[in-house]
C-alpha cells in the first residue's frame, strides 16, 4: 500500500474525528456550559493518555520546559472554549471555515517566536488570509456575532498554541505534549465548572466519552498522516472538513452553507496553498 493511500486513510480519521468532536460538542451543550464540556473532556483525555503511557513507558512524559507547557496549555484552554462556544452558537461550516485561518495566524507568530523569516510570500500570505477572514465576517455588513468571534478567537489561539507546541517538542516527545494538556487544563475547567455545576444526565455520557476520545484520536490521526505523506497531500485533505461539515450541519441541524462562508474559505484554502508550494520551492 502507497504512503499516500496510508496518509488518505489517515485522514479519513481525523475528519471523523473533527466531526465527531463538533457533533459531541453542539449535543453537550444542550445540558453543559463550555466550561464543564472541556472539564469533562480533560478526564476523558487524561484518563486515555495515562493507559497509553502505562503501556508505552512513562519516560515519554518527561520534560524539562513546565513553564512553557503552561503557557501554551493556557493559551490552549482559551482557544478551545473558543471553538466549543462558537460550535454551539453558529454553524459547523462557518466555524471550520474560520478555522482554517490557523496556518495564516501561524505565520503571524512565527517571527516572534520561533525565529523565521517573514518573507515578502508570507506577508502576501497573511494579506490573503486576513481578506478571506473579512468576506466570512463581513464587519460593518452585518451584526456582530458572539460566535463567529469566539471561532475567531480560538483560530488565533490554536495558531499561538501550535507555535509554542513547536518550540517544546525540540526537547519534549508527543505523549508530554498531550499528557501535560489534559493534565493542566483539567483544573483550568474544574473550578469554573464548580462554580456553575450541572450534573450531566445518563444520555450525555457517549458524548462526553467522544468528546475526549475524539479531541486525541484527531491530531494523532494527522501526526500519522504527516509521516506518511508531504504536506502538499495531507492539507488539501483537512479541507474537506468544509464540505463535510457543511453536509452534518444541513442534515442534523437544518443549517444552510452560506455563500460568503465558502467565499471566504477558498480564499483562505488559496492563501495556505500559496504558503505550501512556496515552502515546497525553497
């Protein structure tokens, strides 16, 4: 079997991962404020990478870098209640439309902290993106909207956490980065969830179980897709999660893809193949 026959199945994974953990969430959040779905979603995590390490050796979780951990599992919680609040309060297309700004994002951070170069591609780049944020948005058009703000934030959170991830996998495995996550972000989301407590009901348990298991399954899922195939495979496969989304939406909840949601994203989806091919060049 090809690498890229691997790195497609791979993918078709971390689709129905993403989908999956979008799903759990809008369910949840009928019973669950954000807070508890992530307090809840850390357990579930925690208690999943605390068996993988039982059985692959807890020398993988050693590091050398808590402080930085923290502050990348900081500005990891607040990206993520920024997705889970945004799939409750706008539809799934719009939030995975807005999420494909990460990459875009990434390039902003990048300079700053991991030392590249901002070349005149990547400004191009990041000029791209942005219009593409501005027709999804629209501002001054239309009303202001909580939850496309939310994605917004959680974009821009993702893209600092996946930099500062960078950073710490030079010296940290995988398994630290996951087991750190889900073990400092627990108390993140435990205390404000106390504050406000709902005790979920029995038919919020599958959901809670795949809201965590989901938010691992779907990054490992990529990882492995990485290592088997370029770049220029794997990302034009992450963006069917637009498509796919849009379809879940419509059937499970009656939500229509609007034509300024597919605008934006295709411009986004331009500006990140325009990055990869001239990363691919060099």
């Amino acid at each position: 079997m090809s690498g890229i026959v691997i790195a497609a199945l791979w993918m078709v994974g971390a689709l129905f991962s993403f989908l999956s953990m979008a799903i759990a969430g809008r369910e949840l959040s009928a019973e669950l404020n954000t807070f508890q779905i992530l307090f809840f979603r850390s357990i579930v995590g925690l208690i999943l990478i605390v068996a993988v390490l039982s059985y692959a050796g807890w020398e993988k979780a050693r590091t050398a870098s808590w402080k930085q951990h923290l502050v990348r599992n900081s500005v990891h919680y607040i990206a993520q209640f920024g997705w889970f609040f945004a799939i409750a309060a706008i539809p799934l297309a719009q939030v995975f439309a807005i999420e494909f700004t990460v990459p875009i994002w990434t390039a902003v951070f990048a300079p700053f902290l991991l030392e590249e170069r901002l070349t005149l591609i990547r400004t191009v780049v990041i000029a791209i993106g942005f219009a593409g944020i501005l027709i999804i948005l629209r501002p001054g058009m239309v009303p202001f909207e909580i939850g496309a703000a939310s994605a917004l934030m959680a974009a821009i959170g993702y893209a600092l956490s996946h930099t500062l991830t960078k950073r710490i996998t030079r010296t940290d495995t995988p398994f630290a980065v996951i087991f750190y996550m889900t073990l400092m972000q627990l108390p993140m989301g435990a205390v404000p969830s106390f504050i406000d407590w709902t005790t979920p009901s029995l038919g919020m348990l599958p959901w809670l179980f795949l809201v965590g298991a989901t938010a691992l399954s779907a990054h490992y899922c990529i990882a492995r897709a990485f290592a088997h195939a370029d770049a220029m495979v794997v990302i034009p496969m992450d963006f069917l999660r637009l498509p796919l989304a849009a379809i879940v939406g419509f059937l499970l909840y009656g939500e229509v893809l609007e034509p300024w949601v597919l605008a934006g994203a295709t411009v986004i989806c331009g500006a990140i193949f325009l990055n990869i091919m001239s990363e691919r060049k060099r």
